[in-house]
C-alpha cells in the first residue's frame, strides 16, 4: 500500500520550500494541500518546478486546492488535482503529516494505524464510535495546528557578499590558431594592412662656393703679319691652365709696319689692337695674373698672340647650398621616424568593432628611400619619398572573453559565483610576435556569495541571536545579517520549520 504525505501550505511558504519539503520526504506520494488562495501557486513556473522535481524524485504529486486559477494552470500541465482531502480515504492510505514537532511526530508513530482502527470500530456493536473517532481526529489536527501556530518562529535575512573579483591569466596569439583551440589558451589573430608613401623635406647643410661673376680685363692681340686681321667677337683665348675668355666686341689688328731712321730701316713695328674679354666660367676662376693670357684657340693662333698686359680682379664667388651624404642619412631617419609616428597616429583607426588592438604587435615594414635631389644637387632643401606598410593585429573580444570566462570559473573563490557574465579588462600586455606571442590579462569581474541553506541552519541552529550573527558574518560569502520575527526569541530554533531563511538578492 502506497504511503502518503500530506503537505500543508502555509501563508509565508515559497516554491523553494515546497520542493525542499517534497524532495526530503520519504514517502512515494505527496499532496500538497491549500485551503486558501496562495498567490505564488498561481505561476505556472512555480507549477512546473514541482511538476519536474516531482518526476525527478519519481514521487506522485496530487494537488488538493479550492483556487481556480491554479486548477486550470495545473489542468493545463496534466497535474493530478483533488477536491478534498477526505477523497483520499477509499484507498485508505497511511497518511503522514509532514512538519510537525519531534513530540507529535512520535505521538503518530505511537498512535494505531487508521486502518486498524476501522477495523476494530467495524466489531464493536456501540453506535457512536465512528463519531468519537472523527472528534478524536479533528480534536489531535487542532492540538497540532495550535502548536505549530504558536510556536515560536525566526525569520533570517542573508545578504550575499558583493565584490570585485580580480585574476590575471595569460594566453598565447598567433595568426595560424583556430576558433577551436581558444579554450586551450591558443586565440587566433586577425591581421588588417594599410600600405601608403610619406614625403619629408628638410634644410641640406651642404655647402659650396660657385662663380658668382664673370671676371674681365683687356687683351691685347699682337699682329706679325703683313696683312692686318679681323678677330671677331667671341674669339677664345686661354690661360696655358685652361681657364677660358672670349672677346666682347670684334677689332681689327693691323699688320706690321717697318721702322726707318734717316731713311734706312731700323726695325718693324707688329701691329696691335685691344680688346676686352671676358671669362667663360663665373668667379674667382677668372681672376688670372698678368701675362698668363697667351693662347688663341682657331687658325687665328697661326698669325697672331695675345697677351694680357694686366691682372683680372673682377670675378667673384658665392656661397651656395648642397646636398650632400650627411643630408641624405638624415633624411632617411627621419623618414622612420615619421612612419613610426604616421603608425602611432592611424593604429586606433585600423581598430575593428569586436575586436581589440594589440599595439605592442604593431608591424611597420618601410621601403627604400627615394631622394629626389642627388648628392652634390645645388639645393636648399632635401626631399625623399618611403613607402611603408602596417599590420595591425587584431584579438576578437568574443575569444579573448571566452578563454577569460574559462578562467574565471577555475580562480572563483569557494562560495562565490558570478553576478553576471559581464568581464571587464583592466590590462592587456602583449610580447612577442604575430607567429606566437603571449598576451598577459588582468580582468575583474563582479562576483556574489552563494548561500548554502543547510549550511547556514548547521551554523546557528541552538545558537543566540548575537552569537549566530556572529557565525555567519565569518563566512566570506555573507555580507549582512538581519533578524526578524517574533520578539521573544532570543534563540535560533533547532528545527528548520521554524526558521525561514531568506536571501533578497538571490529573489
């Protein structure tokens, strides 16, 4: 014969006590029995709940309620539903009431079996015996009802502890991991380029002197001949160095005439013409001693010389800027160092939503150098052109928050759990390289006590109020402690039934 147990519902009962109550009982049938309207019965979640456990612990449920609504929400989940617990006696079950004080309970197990009973009450010829049986029953309920009324209760209040929950963990990235290695600490990288050239220009610091002007002086062209010659302008006469000159103007040399004294001839006279003449290269080059001036370039050297009577003084020279080798290194310096800072510069652009940048990673290849004026160009200002390529790696926050949560669970301090999912990264280092580099994390995320029921009532059961709170205020997963309920009590009951333990933040 099957064993029932019948649970009252009582007015400051929750879902949680009733599985509690259902799943530590002993018996393969239970009823939960509401006379009155309960308002957290009225959730089909709730109703589910002791569906599920019920089947789980392979016990009947009946539920013997007077509310519609939760006949209809238990209807609907095909829960067994009863009118009135007095139905129950056709199979004349053995009834045991659940909850009662350790007195009454060993009163029942003293107490004849009901089954027995009727029996015994079938063989007696005195009429009234089934009348006094039912007062006996409603007088015993009364009696029980009474002391589990007045009897005192304590309700306690345990608020979790909240706090911060900081780890460090540290995985390794590469461009040749996959997706199915990240809980194995292997995340894969992802690579975003961006190729583009830079121009920087700076002073030359080269210097060099260059003719500035034209040196020029007078000539004089000696004529041997008996003819006189046209030297027309732009003739060229030369230093026996090579320096250059041409004539500014044409002149005409006469020929030679013969000297005579008495009339009888004493010598020749060549003829001469001067002219002006400039020098072909600008500057001091020009600037030549007296007499140096004796070459004529053409046929006319074969009937004439030339002569410069003076020195040449008026060439002059400048100062001009160069480029030169030291310019160039410069140049290609600080062409780095411009890609590095252009790097620095774009890095937060190349950064991807759902992904996080990893600068230490940051690659830049620079190409060759490119001067646009040659060594020994006569320039004020150097330019070069580099072309330059940056790769930026970029870790999916969906992986590293994956491999973060992983670690979380595995540093969590005993007797806490997460608030929520929500990690945040307070430090993210890598070193290394795009192959394989280690990234170090500090993360931190909120986490919350968890409130073991039966450890708490192990903890204070017997115990003063003071001396209770005390207890559990030790415990790292508590944070505060309230009592509430009857003024009189000064002490935590021993038995669970009278205490109701709550945890608002896990409501």
């Amino acid at each position: 014969m099957r064993k029932t147990e019948v649970i009252p519902v009582e007015r400051d009962e929750t879902v949680h006590g009733l599985i509690r109550k259902m799943r530590e009982s002993v018996s393969p049938r239970i009823i939960i029995y509401s006379p009155t309207r309960v308002p957290f019965l009225r959730n089909e979640i709730n109703l589910r709940l002791l569906k599920y456990y019920s089947e789980e612990e392979e016990k009947e449920l009946v539920l013997v309620v007077k509310d519609r609504t939760v006949k209809k929400l238990a209807a609907r989940l095909g829960m067994e539903i009863k009118e009135k617990l007095e139905a129950e006696k056709e199979e004349k079950p053995e009834v045991y009431q659940n909850h009662l004080p350790i007195e009454l309970e060993e009163m029942a197990a003293e107490a004849v079996p009901v089954r027995e009973e009727e029996v015994t009450l079938a063989a007696t010829p005195f009429r009234g015996g089934r009348l006094l049986l039912a007062l006996g029953v409603a007088g015993f309920s009364l009696l029980v009802g009474a002391f589990v009324l007045f009897r005192p209760r304590l309700n306690i209040i345990v608020h979790p502890a909240t706090r911060d929950h900081m780890f460090r963990t540290v995985a390794t990235v590469g461009i040749n991991f996959g997706e199915r290695e990240v809980l194995q600490g292997n995340l894969p990288l992802k690579i975003r380029e961006k190729q583009d050239e830079l121009s920087v220009s700076l002073a030359t610091t080269g210097r060099k002197r260059v003719g500035h002007v034209s040196a020029k002086g007078n000539v004089f062209f000696i004529n041997s001949g008996v003819n006189p010659i046209i030297v027309p302008k732009g003739t060229v006469v030369a230093t026996k160095a090579g320096t250059k000159f041409v004539t500014t103007k044409p002149v005409v040399v006469p020929k030679k005439s013969t000297r005579y004294e008495l009339g009888v001839p004493t010598g020749e006279n060549y003829g001469q013409a001067e002219v002006e003449v400039e020098a072909v290269e600008k500057g001091t080059v020009g600037n030549v001693e007296r007499q140096m001036i004796t070459v004529i370039e053409g046929h006319l050297a074969n009937t004439l010389h030339v002569i410069n009577p003076e020195r040449f003084t008026t060439g002059e020279d400048r100062l001009v800027p160069v480029v030169q080798e030291e310019d160039l290194r410069r140049a290609e310096v600080e062409a780095k160092r411009q890609v590095a800072l252009r790097a620095e510069a774009v890095v937060n652009e190349m950064a991807e939503e759902g992904y996080l940048l990893l600068p230490e990673l940051l690659t830049t290849e620079i190409g060759q150098v490119r001067a646009e004026q040659p060594v020994g160009t006569e320039s004020s200002t150097l330019t070069v052109k580099v072309a330059y390529k940056i790769a930026a790696p970029l870790l999916s926050r969906t992986h590293l928050y994956k491999w973060l949560e992983h670690n979380m669970y595995q540093t969590l301090p005993s007797g806490f759990r997460p608030v929520t999912n929500e990690i945040a990264c307070r430090e993210v280092k890598a070193e290394g390289d795009l192959e394989a580099a280690k990234v170090n994390v500090l993360a931190v995320a909120k986490i919350r006590g968890q409130i073991d029921r039966d450890k708490v009532m192990r903890a204070v059961a017997g115990k003063s109020l003071p001396q209770a709170k005390e207890a559990l205020t030790a415990f790292p997963e508590v944070g505060l402690v309230e009592f509430t309920g009857k003024h009189e009590v000064e002490t935590v009951p021993k038995h669970s039934y009278q205490v109701r333990l709550i945890v608002p933040s896990e409501r």
